[in-house]
C-alpha cells in the first residue's frame, strides 16, 4: 500500500533545507528564471532594481545575525556596507587585485570593524547598545571623508574598477546582474547553515535570555562578537558588489536613513528567519520602486509648487512609517509567519482542523 504525506525516516531527511524532489524542482527553476528572464526582457530599469534588491537582501541577511537572531539592535549596517565598498575600490584600484580577491577582502575588513563596534556589547543592551551604533553610523562616514583623499577620494567620491573573468568584463548592470545573483545565492546558503549550527542555537539563546543562556554554558560576550563579525561581513560583500555595480561610490550614500531602511526590512519580513528577510526585501524595495516612478505625476495634479522628487521623498517616510508601525501592531513576527500559516493551511486542506 503506498503511503500518503510527508514521511521522514531519518534525523538527516529532517533537518534538510530542501525537503522533497518537488522543492529542489522549485528552486532550480526559480534560480533559473531569475537569471533568464530579466536578461530576456531587455528592461534596463529592471535589471537595475534587481541589483539592487539583492544588494538590500544581503545588507539585510547579515543584520539578521545580530538584530533577528541574538536580539541586539544595530542601526549602522549601511555604514558597514561602506566600508566593504570603499576597501574593495582601494585594493582594486590602488593595489591592482582581482574582484574576485576583493570581495571577501571587503567582507572581512567590514567584519573586523564590526568586531570592534560589537566589543560594548559586553557591558553594554537595549537603547544603550543601540546609540552606540547610531554612533558609529555617523563616525565610518567621517572618517572615509577625511581620510587622504589619494586613497578615499574625500566627499568627492571614488571608482571601482570593471571586473574581469578572463576576457569577459562585467560592465553593464546587465552584465553584472548573474554575479549578483551567484553572491546572493552563495550568502543565503551560508545564512541557513550557520543558523543551524551550535553558534545559530547560540545566539537565540542569547536573544531569548541571556541569564539563561549563560546558566547554560554559552559564552555570551563572544557569541556577541561573533554576530557583529558575521553581520558586518554580509554588509562589506554587499557593499562590494555594489560599488563594482555602480562603478563609483560616494560617502554620504551610507547614511542613517538606508540603515534605518534594513531594520525596517526585518521588521515586516520577519525577525529570525532568511525567507522573511526576502520577503521583506521585496515588499520594501517593490514599494520604494513604486513610489519614486508614480509621485511624480501626482505631485504635479496634486500640488504643483511642490518638485516631484520632494513629494515622493516625504510620502516614502510616511508610508514606511506607517508600514513599519501596522506590522508592529498587528503583524509583529512578520511576512513569514504569515507565509508559514498559509503554507502551512494549504498542506492540511481540507482537514484543516
């Protein structure tokens, strides 16, 4: 007789991140119709807003280790997007290495300065944790301004050179659009694994109850730390990508405002979860996209004396405000616990009771 649901037999078919052949079939042809179709399309506009979404979706994935995992309130991730994009500019430009050496060189720079904002941690939770970040969101961007300008270009801005893969050279965003999706790829697989490790457990132990944790043999100081490094990585690859993308970089693009955006990005997809941080990136940016291209036109119907770009700038924070605040209220866990009941719904019907 055969048998009918969803059996495991063993502690490894549990734990799988893709469970069943139907779900490896749906990754493979959704990887393969985010690479294709967009090509296909010939949408420039397109193309560009996918790279940039991707870009947020990393920022957002490493904030997730130390806001939605060890419950620590960081509000400097774009600062550290920062100071992944401008190492990888220096060592690409300045010192002749490969894009391909630049990126993790990048991650691992931001990391370090993560490993040092994440050293108050220790004495330091809640609101004062937080302004210490705040801070440092306000300190990496003045120290790239004033440092000499040969090396960081000053408020003026600096280039990043083209990357090359043999004789292929990745210059458009088109062009640069498979490399995106090869890092997001490669980051949200190394996501869900370190969160199912002893160190994911960790650090929502952490999250849960640090007394607790504590009780129970975790190192919470260094697990902290460790949350900081990982957080701080995922922005300095991102910032790399990004300045590569972009070709040239400016220190006031890694303001407080975009890092306020991230945090804002865990809150509706979902605190804790790598689906939820897609999710929220999507809604986020989707939304963002759809402000700036229709304000315009209703700003002028609306009030004329007023220039487009200020109308859709202040109805962005409004909406995103109140956005952020409906989530809060009646959504606190986010897109994803509301994916999961429907999933979840869906596998029961009809019986689901």
């Amino acid at each position: 007789m055969a048998s009918c649901g969803d059996f495991k037999t063993t502690y490894a078919e549990d734990i799988a991140v893709l469970r069943s052949k139907r779900e490896w079939g749906i990754t493979i042809i959704f990887l393969i119709l985010t690479i294709v179709l967009p090509k296909l399309s010939g949408n420039g506009q397109l193309i560009n807003f996918l790279n940039w979404v991707i870009v947020t979706y990393i920022v957002a994935l490493g904030l997730q280790f130390v806001t939605g995992y060890c419950g620590q309130i960081s509000v400097c991730q774009f600062a550290f997007m920062g100071v992944g994009a401008y190492t990888s500019a220096i060592v690409t430009t300045k010192l002749g290495l490969s894009f391909w050496l630049a990126v993790p060189l990048a991650g691992v720079s931001a990391g370090i300065v993560g490993l040092v904002l994440g050293l108050p941690s220790a004495r330091l939770k809640g609101f004062y944790l937080t302004v210490v970040t705040l801070s440092a969101q306000f300190i990496i961007p003045w120290v790239i301004i004033h440092l000499p300008k040969k090396l960081t270009g000053g408020p003026y801005g600096l280039e990043a050179s083209t990357p090359r893969l043999g004789n292929l050279k990745f210059i458009t965003p088109e062009q640069f659009y498979p490399i995106m999706v090869v890092f997001g790829t490669i980051m949200t697989l190394i996501a869900i694994n370190l969160t199912r490790t002893r160190m994911g457990r960790a650090f929502v132990a952490i999250r849960d109850n640090e007394i607790a944790a504590e009780v129970m043999g975790i190192n919470v100081n260094y697990y902290k730390l460790v949350a900081f490094f990982i957080s701080a990585f995922f922005a300095g690859v991102a910032g790399s990508l990004w300045a590569h993308n972009m070709r040239v970089i400016y220190p006031e693009f890694y303001n407080l405002t975009q890092s306020i955006w991230i945090l804002g990005i865990l809150v509706i997809g979902g605190l804790g979860s790598v689906s939820g941080t897609m999710m929220g990136t999507l809604f986020v940016r989707g939304f963002e996209e759809l402000v700036n291209t229709f304000t315009p036109s209703l700003a002028k119907a609306i009030l004329p004396g007023v220039a487009g770009a200020q109308f859709s700038s202040g109805l962005l924070m409004i909406v995103f405000g109140g956005l952020i605040a409906w989530f809060l209220i009646f959504e606190p866990r986010g897109l994803a616990h509301r994916w999961q009941t429907f999933r979840t719904y869906w596998k029961m019907w009809p019986f689901s009771y």
